[in-house]
C-alpha cells in the first residue's frame, strides 16, 4: 500500500497511516523521521536510476554507469513504479 499506486489500498489514508505508525514502532523512531528518511532514500533512488538509463542509451561499454549506491538494488522493486500505464482509448463521436 505504500509503494504501489495501482493498489487499492495505496489510495486509502488511513491504512498508509496506520502502515507507518507500524514502520516507525518497529524502528524505534518518530514516523516523521522514518517519513522523511524514505523520501530521501526514494529520491537518491530515482536519481542514480536516472544515471544508469541514461548512460546505457548510445553509450560504449566502458561508458555505461553502474551504481555503487549501498540501497541500489534493494529499491529496483520501485523502479517502474511511476511509469504511465497504458490506457483505453475510447471513440469519440462529434455527431
């Protein structure tokens, strides 16, 4: 409920509340600082994700960046997490 936005439960406040009030108990720390730290670990993320796809695009071997980052990996599960998910194409009729 925390990660996924295709979830029904990622829409709901109050179980993403109650999912962080879990977090921060079972870390023996404040949910705004647990809060905060994920947001920064999300966005380190993004932004080695980021250094990663654009080396490999048209870039030599040697040239392609490969992230040392200690929570790289652990995160790639986040990794397609805002990408635009295909829609319906409806008809519109102008009659």
């Amino acid at each position: 409920m925390l990660w996924n936005p295709i979830s029904d439960d990622y829409k709901d406040r109050n179980k993403k509340s109650d999912a962080w009030d879990v977090i921060a108990k079972e870390m023996n720390a404040e949910r705004s600082d647990i809060e905060r730290k994920m947001r920064n670990l999300l966005c380190h993320f993004y932004r080695e994700s980021r250094k990663v796809s654009k080396s490999k695009s048209g870039s030599g071997i040697s040239d392609v960046y490969e992230s040392k980052w200690f929570a790289f990996r652990s995160l790639l599960f986040l990794k397609d997490r805002n990408k635009s998910r295909t829609t319906t194409e409806t008809e519109v009729s102008f009659n």
